[in-house]
C-alpha cells in the first residue's frame, strides 16, 4: 500500500467538516476503539463512502491504533469490500464447487465478453461491477448469480446475460 496521509485534523475542526468521517469516528467510538471492531468499521466506512480509499484506510488504522498494513490486509482479504468506486448494479458470480461443476466459468466468461470487463472491474458507463465469490451457500440451485442483491440460480450464460443486459436498459430509460 502506498504511504498515506492520516488527516491531521479532525473533522469537527475542518472549515467544511466532512460527516462522513464523523460517522466514523462515532462507530469507533460505539465500539471503544478496540481493534477487535475493525471489521465493521470497514463496513460502515464502505457503506458511507461507497468504497474504501486510501485516505479512509489511513484514517480507520490511525482511529483503531492499528498497522495500516493490518487494515489494508482486511479490506483486501474479504470480498465484500471494495477499494475502487462500485457501479450503480452489482453482479457476483459465484465460483465455489457446485456452481463451478455446473458451469458458472462459462457465465462468468459470457458475462466478462458482454460488458467488456474482467472479475474486480466496473463498466466504462460506471453502471455495472462484476466478481466473483468463493461460495455463496446457495448450491442447490447451481449455478448461481447475485445480482443487485438477488440471488438467481440454475443460470446459464445467455439467462445471466439477458438479466444484466435488462438491468442496463433499465437505467438508460
């Protein structure tokens, strides 16, 4: 992780303070700033700011006492946290086992041609963020799909296309 900069001052003594941070310090403050709460200060601090920069690692590291190296190796750890902005719609195709059996590679690979994208990336439009998940639990309908927060399954590669391609219709009308 590159050197950061751990604002100096506080948010309540910035000219515009930026409540976002205030939210954070609040939930650091709600869990007494134990390291142990790390996880979910990162949860709030993606819910607040959408993802989870440079500067908020720094500022949640320096909050908690802990390595930024620590922060960063959570934030980067788990799936669920993202440390580029997310498009509007999300997609998370599921990898474990069962659904991989059952041909979630194909869906992925179908999905990665028909938004011109990679697993990890957000469309040019901003509209779209695919990934994948190690599991989602939910193998008895493999293959499986999370899209914005639905779970779909016994998905084929033309089936997950056309709902993302719905979704994206969607929000151009």
């Amino acid at each position: 992780m590159a050197a950061t900069v751990v604002p100096t001052a506080s948010p309540s003594q910035a000219a515009k303070p930026d409540l976002r941070f205030k939210r954070l310090d609040i939930t650091m403050k709600r869990h007494q700033y134990r390291p142990d709460a790390l996880i979910e200060v990162l949860h709030v601090a993606q819910e607040v700011f959408g993802f989870l920069e440079a500067e908020v690692l720094a500022y949640v590291a320096h909050g908690l006492k802990l390595p930024p190296s620590k922060v960063y190796g959570v934030a980067t750890f788990y799936h669920l946290f993202s440390l580029k902005p997310l498009g509007v719609h999300s997609c998370v195709v599921c990898m474990g086992t069962a659904c991989y059996v059952k041909g979630s590679s194909q869906i992925l690979e179908g999905l990665q041609a028909e938004l011109a994208i990679q697993s990890g990336e957000t469309t040019a439009d901003g509209q779209v963020s695919l990934t994948v998940a190690r599991c989602l639990g939910a193998c008895g309908i493999a293959p499986a799909v999370v899209l914005d927060g639905e779970v779909l399954g016994k998905l084929d590669p033309v089936a997950a296309i056309a709902r993302v391609q719905a979704l994206q219709q969607q929000a151009q009308s």
